[in-house]
C-alpha cells in the first residue's frame, strides 16, 4: 500500500465569529470540527485500488491534530473521490505512518 504526504486541503481559514463556527459543522467527522485550520500537511494510507484508507492531519509542529476513520469519524480524504493519482505530494514509510497513526490514539473502525 503507498503512503503519501501532502499539503493538499490545508488551507482551511479559522472561524472568526459564531456564524462561521456554526455553519463549519462537519457532521460525517464531528471530532474533526474546529481543527482543520491547524493542518498543514495530510499523511495517507491508500489501498491497493489506490483510495485512500487512513488519514492522519498533522500541524506545523508534525504534532497530529486528528486521525481517521474511526469509531466517530468517517474521514475527510474518504469521503471524496479522489484516488491516489489525483494527489500531489511525497512517499512516507509504512513504519512513519504507523507510528504517527499510533500517536494519534485513533482506533479504526471494526
């Protein structure tokens, strides 16, 4: 399976006022809601038909700011048709995704 780094969707703007926290409801990832302005770059997991399967949102810093799917959550990258030909980005190892999907808590989904 490849693992790719990307700074695609990173370019999330904070809500500034009540109406804009309001209307970014993210009901498919509701842990995700109010974290997506603190990623900048994504880490993907992608099967072997090339969609992808884990995500994980990492900060500037590289801290992770959240991970999907999970119990909770759907996941951003799943819930698009996107395909790993459609990103642009780097490889990452298996064992770098791992650990940093380690550090991020998340259990997958059964």
């Amino acid at each position: 399976m490849p693992y790719l780094r990307t700074e695609l969707a990173t370019d999330f703007p904070e809500p500034s006022n009540w109406w804009q926290r309001l209307t970014a409801m993210d009901t498919a990832n509701p842990s995700y809601r109010g974290k997506y302005h603190r990623i900048r770059c994504w880490l993907i997991e992608f099967d072997v038909d090339g969609n992808p399967g884990r995500e994980i949102g990492l900060d500037a810093q590289g801290a992770v700011v959240l991970a999907g799917p999970s119990k909770r959550d759907y996941g951003f990258w799943l819930d698009t048709n996107m395909r790993f030909a459609d990103f642009a980005g780097e490889s990452v190892t298996p064992e770098y995704f791992e650990r940093m999907w380690t550090a991020s808590g998340v259990s997958a989904p059964d």
